[in-house]
C-alpha cells in the first residue's frame, strides 16, 4: 500500500492551497494562475502539488468543517473561464481588487451573484452536464437541497430544520423540491462548473508531471449533507443530536483538550453494510486526487470521544477503530490505495503498529525534531523510507516564523544539524535537510520557499479567526526562485 516504488529518486512538491493563489479577484481560482503555479513547479523540477480539501469550506473559513464530503468549494471557480464559456460577459466582472489576504465576506459578495448569474445562463440539456449529475447523483441532489433549505431558512444549523425537513419524510422533501426547483437545480450547475473546472486543471497538471495531492477530514461536520443524508452512519439521538463527539484529550498545551464537536461514526452499523459509506468517499477522493492524505489518521486505530454538551474534553475516553481489516477491505473494493496517513500528534502503540501494517507512508515534520534529543523520531537520521518529510504543514508556522520563535536549545539543536548547508536563510536550511532525509517524498509550503516570517502563517489551531486567509503574490515566479528550488531538490 505504498505511496509510490522505492527507488533512488527523491520526489518533491509543494503545499498551498487553491484559495492561496494570486488572483484579481479577491481569492486563488482554478484559472490562469493555477496553470501557471503548475508551469512554475514543472521548472522548478517538483512532481507533487498538495492542497487543502476541496469541499465547501465552513465555520471559520475553514475546509476541514465542510457541509458536504462530496461537493466543492464554488468561490474556486473562475470566473474568467466563465466568461470564456459564454455564461458571464466580460463587462460582468468586477473591477480587481487587490492580492492581499482572502477577505472571504468581501469575495461572497462579489462572486457568488455571479455564479448565480452564470448558472441561470447555462443551458440545463447540455450532454455533459446531463452525465455528470448521473455519475453524481448519489450525493449532489441531496447537497443541492441541503444548502437551499439552509439558504431560504436563513439558518445555519441541521437542528434548526423544519421536523419534516429534518427527518425527511417524503412528502416534505417532495414539496420543498417543487417549491424550490431553480433553487436546487442552480447548486448542481454551480457543482458542475466546480468540477469541470477543476479536472481540466488536474489534466493539464498530469500532462505537465505534476500529481495532486488531496486532502481529507477524519471526521465530517454535524451540520451537513453528509449526516442529513445517513445519520444511521453517526452516533446521533432520534432528534438527531449527538450521542458523542471528537475531540483530543487535555495535554501539555492545554488542560482542558480540544472539544472539536463532530459526531463519531457508528462503526457497528457501518460494519454491516462493509462500510459502504467510506467506501464511497475514498473512492470518490482517489478520483479527483493522485494521492490522499487523510487527516487524523490515528482515529482509524482508536479514537477519542466526548459526551456530548460537554463543555471540555477532560470527560471524554478513547475508543478503540476500525484497524487493519478495514483497509483491508477498501483494498479488495477500490484496489491500489495511494495514501498519505497523517499520524501526527500523541502516538499509541495502536497508531504505530497500523501505519505500519498498511504501509501507508506517514507524516514527518521538521519542526517537532528539535525540541528533545537525537532519538526524536522526527530527526531524519530516524526515518526508514517510507515517509513523507515536511519542514511545517497548514498548521505550522512558517519555517522562518519558527526559527525565529524557537527556544535556545531548539535553535542550538537545529544550527548543529545544518551547518553543512551552504544556506543562510533558515528556510532554505531546513528545506536542506528535509530533501537530504531518507524519506522517499518531500513536501515544502510554498511560504518556505519564499522564505516568509509568521505573517505568511495559513492556521493558527484552536482560533476561530484570521485563519485561510494568505495568498501569494504574482511576482513569487522569479528565475531566481526556480534555481534555488531546482538546486535543492536535487539529492546528489
């Protein structure tokens, strides 16, 4: 299970997400600039480009707290290649406003009006769109009723469903449909402009050898699609309310834990129907990504889980997964699975022993391997090959913005370690070593290679605000750049 053959070849890429692309209008888009992100790591010798799940993002801006596993997020989509299309007219689009950060209230605004205007002037019998939403109906009609109910309700929670809506009882869900027909049929055509747009970019990047790797949440949202739809697949009440919930107990960093509040999967039930479920969403992810890193892994070996209304984590227990037959399973079902196992965190001896008998390459990341001594595993004199090594991922600082936030011991143990690196910068530095560990791929956010401080930072976990907001500049794509990047990745 593999994430690619061992051989002598060390593979490299690049972490940013879609939204961090420079862009006129406000937010990265699956447009010009994409394309050119995709000729810029072609040049600069990277075969991976990894993002941040696709999916609508939620509370906070964030994607990992999405109404829909299934659906995309529509402030991706371009709107100059709907003006390509013939669905927008040029004078439509709104005057640039500016590279800085996502303003995502600002970009709503904007934009979502003109989806909707794009969507009224798509031609509904078009051939493509008839097949797409046959190979998709197993998700997209009930996502497209879902955010209208939530839409004309003006409400933001699944609790706060009409009992009818709620529970789906038929002729409440029949009624509503033909009450909101347009309503629901302009979701599925802004879906259609998502994906459509999304794979003309996905082959235009396996032209060019460069693979995408995606991303997905452990857990999914309470107020979703995804719960509305098969709350027999949750832990929930008959009104629909959790029995229990995720989160991570209290440590070091924090004495009360995290009380993250998603449901926890009824894996008895799931079990029944060989997790037909799952099933569906790994298949689905592995079709729109080349490689699947999946977040939280560990939860697929034990878990933790919270009483629900509870106001911390300290009363939570953990819970033993679903472990190896799981995926042995998915693998007889989907075939080959080309994943990454996020495993970061407190490891158990459970987590350890999984990872290893999927042979999933797992996670390693530079900023964790200073803070002790030489037997620290995420030193890359202790990786075996099959790993993939990160200098930070989205929820790090930047390599720059932790060095200059480490501690003297910290600071002392990384100098020690690159001293032979011929860099000055401490980005280039730790990149040195990433792409000189034993690890069979190496990952880089773009904000190291452009050396950025912690103002460069994507998510500060356990805040509700400021989070999902960095984008790149368009001058990032210098020669300069280029050589540096190439020079670097090359591990002779």
């Amino acid at each position: 299970m593999r994430l690619r053959a061992n051989n002598d070849l060390l593979e490299s890429g690049v972490l940013l997400h879609i939204t961090s692309l420079p862009s006129d209008y406000g937010i990265g888009s699956f447009g010009y600039e994409a394309y050119r992100f995709v000729d810029f790591l072609k040049q600069s010798g990277q075969r991976y480009w990894q993002i941040l799940p696709l999916c609508p993002i939620g509370e906070g801006n964030s994607p990992y707290k999405s109404p829909s596993c299934f659906a995309g997020e529509p402030l991706l989509i371009d709107l100059e290649l709907l003006v390509r299309d013939g669905l927008l007219e040029a004078s439509d689009l709104p005057e640039n406003f500016g590279d800085s950060s996502v303003d995502y209230d600002k970009v709503r605004s904007i934009k979502l009006p003109l989806l909707k205007k794009a969507a009224a002037n798509f031609k509904r019998t078009k051939i493509d769109y008839i097949r797409f939403l046959k190979k998709n109906e197993f998700w997209i009609t009930d996502y497209a009723v879902f955010m209208t109910v939530l839409e004309v309700g003006k409400i933001e929670k699944l609790s706060d469903f009409e009992e009818g809506l709620l529970h789906r009882q038929p002729i409440a869900l029949e009624n509503f449909k033909a009450a909101y027909f347009d309503e629901i049929e302009e979701k599925k055509i802004i879906q259609y402009f998502f994906y459509s747009q999304y794979f003309t970019l996905k082959a235009y990047a396996a032209k060019n050898g460069v693979r995408i790797i995606g991303d997905l949440p452990f857990y999914v949202s309470l107020d979703s699609a995804d719960v509305w739809k098969s709350p027999d697949n949750f832990r929930l009440g008959n009104d629909m309310t959790p029995v229990l919930v995720a989160g991570v107990p209290p440590d070091a960093f924090s004495s009360d834990g995290q009380l993250w509040g998603n449901p926890i999967y009824d894996w008895d039930y799931q079990k029944c129907t060989n997790y037909a479920w799952w099933r569906k969403r790994l298949e689905f992810s592995l079709n729109i990504y080349d490689v699947l890193r999946i977040d939280h892994f560990r939860a697929f070996a034990d878990y933790f889980t919270i009483p629900y209304g509870s106001k911390n984590a300290r009363s939570g227990s953990w819970e033993k997964g679903v472990g190896l037959p799981f995926w042995h399973l998915m693998e007889s079902k989907i075939g080959r699975l080309r994943i990454i196992a996020e495993d970061l965190g407190e490891a158990s001896p459970e987590v350890e022993k999984l990872v290893a008998d999927t042979e999933f390459p797992n996670m390693k990341v530079l900023q964790f391997a200073f803070d002790s001594d030489l037997q620290n595993k995420f030193l890359p004199r202790n990786y075996n090959r099959n790993c993939v090594c990160y200098t930070g991922t989205h929820d790090n600082n930047t390599a720059l913005g932790w060095f200059n936030n480490a501690t003297p011991h910290e600071r002392d143990m990384f100098e020690k370690t690159v001293q032979s690196s011929g860099f000055l910068e401490p980005s280039y530095q730790m990149i040195w070593l990433a792409m000189r560990s034993r690890a069979s791929t190496v990952i880089i956010p773009m904000q190291d290679w452009l050396c950025l401080d912690e103002g460069g930072r994507m998510n500060f976990p356990g805040t509700k605000e400021g989070n999902w907001e960095w984008r790149m500049k368009k001058d990032y794509y210098t020669d300069e750049l280029v050589s540096v990047m190439k020079q670097l990745s090359n591990r002779k």
